[in-house]
C-alpha cells in the first residue's frame, strides 16, 4: 500500500467498514510511514475539532433568540395569515 | 425508570396543541423557546447574520404552516432543527455565487510513486484555556466556511450537525456514496487548511 491508498482507504478505516485484509494493509503501512500515522492522527483531529464546535459546554451557548427576529417572525406570521 | 424521552415528548404535547388551535401566545413561546438553537444552526451554514436570521424566519413560518402534520414521532427540537437546515441550505442556493475554490486544491499533493509530495507533521495541542480554545473555535468555523459549498455542506451535516450519511443524502438531494466521497474530501481539505496554522512549531 501507498500514501495515495492510504489516505483513500482512511475513512473506512475509522468507520471499521474495511475487510480485515485490507485493514492489516493498512495497519501495516502505519508502521512503515511515520507521516501518514502523524496524517491519520491529524485527520482524526480536524473530526474532532469539528464536532467541538457545537458540543463545547464553554462553546457559543444558544443564547435567547434577538427580539427583533422575534418580532420579525410573529409579524411575518401575521402578515401571511 | 421512566424514559426521558417520551416524558420530554409529554411536555411538548399541550404546546404543540395550543399550536395547532392556533394561540398567537403559542407561536412566540416556540419562537422563544426554540429560536437561540436554531439561529446558531443557521449561523452554521451562513456566516452572514442577516442571511442566518431570515433561515430562522423562513424555518418558523415553515413551521408554523406544518404543524398540522406534526405527528409527534419525532421531539419538537429534531423536526426544527431539520427545517432550519433546510431552510439555510434554500437561502444558500439562493445567494450568488461567489467564485469557490476547488477541493482538488485543498487535497494533499502525491508523487507519481504515490508518496505524500510534502510529509505530514505533528499538531501542536491546544492549550487548555477558555481563549485559546474560542479562537480554535473561530479558525475551524472561519476555515470550514473556506470551503466549497457542496463539501462545506456536507461536512456541517455530518461531522457538526451529526447527521447520518442517509439523512445527509436526503436533505441535500444526492447519494450515501457521493456523501462519503464528499465527507472525506471535505476533512482532508480542512485538514490542510487547519495545517498551518495548528503545527508544532521549532522546539
């Protein structure tokens, strides 16, 4: 296996959808290419860093809805009724 | 022990109900209860304010309309919130383009013998600090906005919003295998473009 194949392969390899001979390919390629170990891990991380975005208990809490958008939508509402 | 989910749907129900008689008090305490969460999912989508408010807008009046329909299978919260992403990706649509850059850019360089061009290199991590941690924040929304729409799109569903690849295909018109594609070229490009700015520096 390649870096090419690898980085193709490395999605399925997170999902655990890649047969067990590809994955020991691939396994194996981690072991003989400290940069595409370090890219899996970074790769891993971006998910990561994604998934913060919207779970971070210190993250943009939903604040109170704007009163005028509040009024803005009640006032939409009335127009088309 | 009673489970959560069907008490939370017990709540919901005499809203919804007050809803359906059409109670004007009704239509704003769902505005008020719901509408925080849903801007910041418009937000998501629509780095322009104006553009997540009338998302919000356009989701409630939505709403509003098909509450008839609601059947209560899903929560309240699961049935906006897949409005307002509908909503947000109609008001993209309807936005003109800007000139995007293309993915095949933001994808790693491999040599002819299928080599990475340039190796990849270890991230600094981050500080545990309430600062560093919002300006992280700001750089992965500010770089996932960098991307092109359809990969963006993609990427918001499912890596933010945590939607499955199904959902994701139904929502944006396209197949589970095209989502996949789209999925992992989108992370490789915002991994690229996070690179920069997260790797270590000189010891």
């Amino acid at each position: 296996m390649n870096c090419r194949e690898f980085v193709d392969f490395l999605m399925d390899y997170l999902d655990e959808v890649l047969p067990r001979r590809q994955r020991s390919t691939f396994e194996a390629h981690i072991d003989e290419c400290p940069s595409c170990g370090t890219y899996l891990e970074t790769y891993e991380e971006t998910v990561r860093l994604g998934r913060q975005i919207c779970s971070d208990p210190e993250g943009p809490v939903p604040e109170d809805v704007p009163e005028g958008l509040v009024e803005a939508i009640l006032a939409a509402r009335r127009a088309t009724n | 022990m009673s489970d959560p989910s069907i008490e939370a749907d017990r709540d919901e129900a005499p809203l919804i109900a007050r809803l359906r008689r059409g109670e004007d008090a009704a239509f704003e305490e769902l505005i008020r209860a719901y509408g925080g969460r849903l801007l910041a999912v418009a937000r998501r989508f629509l780095p322009v304010e104006e553009d997540a408010r009338d998302a919000v807008q356009d989701a409630f009046l939505s709403a509003f309309r098909a509450i008839e329909s609601f059947q209560g299978q899903a929560r309240l919260s699961t049935w906006l919130h897949r409005i307002v992403v509908n909503a947000a990706l109609m008001k993209l649509r309807s936005r003109s383009r800007k000139p995007e850059v293309l993915i095949e850019d933001l994808l790693p360089d491999f040599l002819e013998d299928g080599h990475m061009a340039s190796p990849a290199v270890e991230w600094r991590k981050p500080a545990d600090d309430p600062v560093e941690r919002s300006q992280l924040r700001a750089l992965v929304l500010d770089s996932i906005h960098r991307l092109p729409e359809a990969h963006r799109n993609v990427l918001i569903l499912r890596d933010i919003e945590e939607l499955d690849t199904e959902e994701t295909a139904e929502i944006l018109g396209t197949s589970a295998n095209a989502v996949k594609t789209r999925l992992h070229r989108a992370r490789q490009a915002l991994r690229g473009l996070l690179e920069p700015q997260l790797r270590k520096g000189p010891e």
